[in-house]
C-alpha cells in the first residue's frame, strides 16, 4: 500500500511523520539533529529513500547530512562552501557594498534524475551544485556574479536563495528566488542567469518596477505544465504563463496579499494553494484565524478553507518552505508553523487536521508520496 | 596523546562520548591539534573555524590548564600539562541563544 513521508525542518531539529494512504493515523520519528536549526531536508525524486538535509547552527555553522535509508539513519556530507573566484559585494542594508559572506543553505533541490546531483540555496545568495551525493560542493557562479548582483539587497531574514524550482521538460532549465533580488531563470542548466520580474511591482523601493530588487517570498509550478509560475511575493501573489517572462497579479479577493508559502496541486494545475498573512511587521494570521486560501481558477478567485483550523486566538506563521503536496488523490495539502504545528488536509484543503501540535517552529515541510 | 573536550554538540555530530584523544605530528600548538581532531573527525571540519582562513567560530572558545587560548595564533604551544595528556585542551560553546 503506497505511503506518504512528511519532512518537516524545525529551529531544534528535522521530524519524519509517515502515514499510510489513508493519511489518519501518524507515526512521529525525530527529533534528528536535535538543538540544531534544519532550514530544509528533501527526498531525492529519483531515489526517495535518499535524503538530503541542512544542518545548522549560530554556533557550530553549517553541516550537511545524507540519509540512504529514508532517514532512519543519517551521514554527515562534505560542508564546504566557497564562493568561486572573487566573492564581490552586494548592498547592506544601509546601502553600502557589503561583501558575500556565506551564511547556511536555505534550501536543497535534488535532481530529478540523479540522487548524487543536489542544489544548494545559499545565503548570502549563491547557487551550488553537488555532483557527488554532497561530498563536495561547487558554486554556479553565473547567478552571483550577474551584472545586477552588485546592486541586490538583504530581505528582514538575510539575503537567502531559498527557492530552486527544475523544470521537467525542458533540460537545463532553472528558475531561483533570492530575497528581495527577485527572480532569475537559467535555460543552460545554471551556467548563465537572467532576472525574470517584468511585470513585479514593489512600492517602497525606488524604481517599483525595476529588473531586480523584488522581495519574491516564494515560487511555485506544477510539473505537467512548468511553463506556468505562481509566485507569493511580500506583497502580491502573482502568476506568469511565459516561464516567468511576465508576471500579472493574481491576488484577487484575498483578505491580504501578503504571505509566504504557495503551492500547486498534485492533480490541478489550475488549482493553487496560499495562506494569507497579516503585514508588514506583524505576520501572523488576520483577525487571529488560520485559513489557507484556494484558487481553482489560477488565482483571482479564492476560498477561504477553514475546517478544523483554529479560527480565534491563533497568531502563528507559516513560513516560505513549510508547504507541500503529495500525490494521492485525492490530494493531501500539508503545511507546518512557527507554532509547533503540522496540519493535513487529506481532502485537497476542504478539511484540516495537525499531525503533530507541539514541535518547535516549523521552518520547511516536504512530502514523498511512496510506493 | 592530546585530549580534547567538545561540546555536546559536536560531540553527537563525532560520534563520540567523553573526549577525544588525537595524536599530533611535530610541535603541539593551536593549529595542529585542531588540523589533528579535524583530520580524525571530518565531519568537525568547519564547525570550529572556517575552513578556508582557519578563523575561530565567534561562538567557540578554547581552553588549557586555566587559559584562554581563544585569541591567541595557531603557532601558540599548548600547555605541557596538555601535551603529556594530564589536561584537555577544550572546545568550549558560548552559553548564548535560545
């Protein structure tokens, strides 16, 4: 009977929940790497028992870990990250050129065809490449040293590649987010990189509608169709038919544009998933209740989906790699919070309920739907 | 033999418990009992200091026979108390965070 494996990063540690088809009754495996920040851990689509996840912390920096075995048991991998050639500056928060100073990985994106083959978002931000089941680590320098990067700047949470999308069906096509550079996109698998943000505007910064400079908080696509983007930026969700040559505002009835997560369903291209998100400083839910937001039109018209989530007194966020789909179908929606908790919608988001309650604020979820 | 003392941490990622014992060639000094732990330890390659200019993590210190050896160069020579194994030389976390 096929099963679903939920890896769910923390700020104390990475926690496995697995479930059968039924996705009711939950086994809780973890903490792994307890006390340590896992900003992400990801299931190779070639080989799912092949598990990839960053380790870090203010202390010790940054590890990488591999497991062989779906995460019963894990390795530590090579950690070296270097900037290749001169590392340059980008612009600190004030404005001054500040130079590239590698913080942790944000993100793991494992090849759709190779479980040797990962990439590694960065922050500051830099795309690497392990060819060798994380061994060792290469920058695709193309992206940071792009003739706009001088001139990028920190978002509030550090200046983070933390979206890596691959497309399917078109070899060496690549699409990134960086905080709050923007968006780029590779079509010769990571060698060169153009900003992809026509269409983006973003008040408060000086040219709203410049080439980069956009706070993309996450981008989306749905395998079958990967020509088609959706993307939740600080404010405005937006979506491109054009593989993000143009970008138009999809936000439509929400109750704020603002938010983090957004994702695709496995089985409805045209059926996109956000939770809304109280800005600018307060980021937690409006009005105190949890509700995910559902488009079956590809944005512009959204429902709001409610049952079995807190709608009073709930003030918890849901950050930007803590939401994820599987491919049951009907299909499973999950997402984690800053409050501890793991919900599932084993319904496509019509009904909701935690998985767990009390984990540490959740930074990143992924899900293997298994044989 | 040099005996290290790490904190829990590191200790977990090593594998180990207790301390470590590391053997190291030639002078003992700052440097060479950390290139000895790394090169027994890989995994604590960068999760002391960098692995390319060899800087402490702000967060670590180190500690012999009642010094602070945090801010001295890796050509300092360890304590003999350290070098004939009556001391550790540690590796001491910042009680810092949350």
């Amino acid at each position: 009977m096929s099963r679903v494996r939920v890896l769910v990063g923390t700020r104390k540690g990475a926690f496995i929940l697995t479930a059968d088809g039924g996705r009711k009754q939950w086994e809780v495996s973890g903490p792994h790497f307890g006390g340590w920040e896992i900003y992400h851990l990801k299931g190779s689509p070639a080989d799912p028992d092949r598990l990839y996840a960053s380790q870090s912390s203010g202390w010790f920096g940054q590890v990488i870990q591999r497991s062989r075995d779906g995460g019963k048991t894990w390795e530590p991998m090579g950690n070296k990250f270097t900037y290749e050639g001169p590392t340059g500056t980008h612009q600190w928060y004030d404005g001054t050129p500040h130079p590239w100073d590698f913080a942790r990985v944000w993100h793991l994106e494992p090849s759709l065809t190779d479980p040797e083959t990962v990439y590694a978002g960065v922050e500051d931000a830099a795309l690497f490449r392990t060819t060798d089941g994380g061994q060792t680590w290469q920058e695709l320098p193309g992206l940071r040293t792009h003739g706009s990067a001088a001139s990028w700047q920190p978002g509030a949470g550090g200046m983070c590649l933390h979206t890596v999308l691959l497309d399917p069906s078109h070899p060496g096509r690549m699409f990134v987010a960086i905080s709050a550079a923007g968006a780029f996109r590779s079509d010769d698998a990571g060698t060169t990189w153009r900003p992809i943000n026509r269409g983006l505007t973003s008040e408060g910064i000086p040219d709203p509608m410049a080439e980069v400079g956009h706070c993309v908080h996450r981008i989306a696509m749905h395998r079958s169709r990967p020509g088609v983007l959706f993307m939740q930026k600080h404010w405005d969700v937006m979506r491109s038919d054009d593989a993000g040559e143009s970008w138009r505002e999809v936000s439509g009835n929400l109750p704020t544009d603002f938010g983090f997560p957004i994702d695709v369903h496995a089985h409805e291209p045209e059926t996109v998933y956000v939770v809304p998100i109280k800005s600018d400083s307060e980021h937690y839910p409006p009005d105190g209740k949890l509700r995910v937001y559902r488009s079956r039109t590809g944005g512009n018209e959204w429902e709001p989906l409610t049952r079995g989530l807190p709608q009073r007194d709930c003030y918890v966020n849901v950050l930007r790699d803590a939401m994820a789909v599987d491919a049951f179908d009907p299909c499973g929606v999950y997402f984690g919070t800053t409050g501890g908790q793991v919900y599932v919608s084993p319904d496509a988001g019509d009904s909701w309920t935690p998985i767990v309650q009390h984990l540490p604020a959740v930074v990143s979820v992924e899900v293997q739907t298994l044989p | 033999m040099i005996r290290v003392t790490l904190p829990a941490h590191l200790r977990t990622l090593a594998r180990v418990d207790g301390e470590v014992k590391v053997a190291v060639e030639g002078p003992a000094t700052l440097g060479s009992v950390l290139d000895a732990l790394e090169a027994g330890y890989p995994m604590l390659r960068g999760t002391i200091r960098d692995q390319v200019t060899h800087q402490r993590r702000a967060f670590l210190r180190f500690f012999a026979c009642e010094q602070d050896l945090s801010h001295e160069p890796p050509d300092t020579p360890l304590p003999d108390a350290v070098v004939q194994g009556a001391e550790p030389f540690m590796v001491v976390g910042a009680m810092a965070g949350g």
